[in-house]
C-alpha cells in the first residue's frame, strides 16, 4: 500500500465505523478532515469494488458510503469514476439505502426476477474497475496527489 494517501487514513482507520450503519457511520466520519473523509471513502470504494466488483461494495457494509465515495472520487479528480458509481447507485431507486439490508435485499429480487445468475448492474462493473486503474493515473496516483496537497 502506498504511504502517501494511507498516512492520512491510518490515524481514523479505527475510529470512523463502516460497520454500524448510516448514523454511527456519518458521526464518526463528520469528525475527521476533509482530507481524510475523501481518502477513507474512495479507499474503500476502491478496494471493495476491485476485490469483488460493485455488487461486493453495495452488499457488504461498505455500501453505507457510497454517497461520500461519489464525492471523494470527484475531489481526487476522478469524475468518471464519480459518474459510474452514482450511475450505479440509482439501482436503488431515487433514495440511496444506507441500511446493508436493504441494498442486500434489493440484490436479491432482482436474482429472484431474473435468476441466480444475474449479475445486478453488471454494465458498470468493467468501466468502473478500468477507471480506477486509469482515470488520473488511477486511483493510488490520484489518492497521493490529493494526500500531498496542501
């Protein structure tokens, strides 16, 4: 992992919580820097969607920033990236659910709809990974620009 961007994450790594939902989640991040909300949001938009695609990031409690993540990819100069994922996100309907379950069961009636097989807004899955490996000189290029600003 790059020191650059991580330097600025590490010190809130424990104390901004993706996993208690919506209102812990934005307290907890409301408390930070500016700089640091960006990177721990596109860290983990990044990181989820390239180990596992869109649909791990939505499912998995990762999901409950993906309105901040939109943001961070705008301010780390990657507004394809931005675009994508906000695109994705009205999968959900005019109302982003911070809630996991909801998203999770979201993804489950469109398996029941159209099958197991199906992949839920698989038309992004590909264009967003590629973005992130190049939009800006891709996302750890982008993320330790933005980190060294002042």
């Amino acid at each position: 992992m790059s020191n650059g961007y991580w330097r600025c994450v590490e010190p809130i790594w424990d104390s901004v919580s993706i996993y208690n939902g919506g209102e812990v989640f934005l307290r907890a991040f409301g408390e930070v820097s500016e700089k640091q909300r960006i990177l721990f949001a596109a860290h983990w938009a990044q990181s989820e969607i390239m180990n596992g695609g869109l649909g791990q990031f939505f499912t998995n409690d990762t999901g409950v920033l993906a309105p901040e993540a939109v943001e961070a990819f705008k301010a780390l100069g990657m507004p394809k990236c931005a675009s994508l994922l906000s695109e994705a996100m009205t999968f959900f309907g005019e109302s982003y659910p911070r809630e996991r379950l909801v998203r999770q069961d979201a993804f489950e009636r469109f398996r029941e709809e159209f099958g197991d097989d199906a992949i839920p807004i698989r038309e992004y899955e590909d264009a967003m990974a590629a973005e992130i490996e190049e939009e800006n000189g891709g996302f750890w290029v982008a993320a330790d620009k933005y980190a060294n600003q002042d």
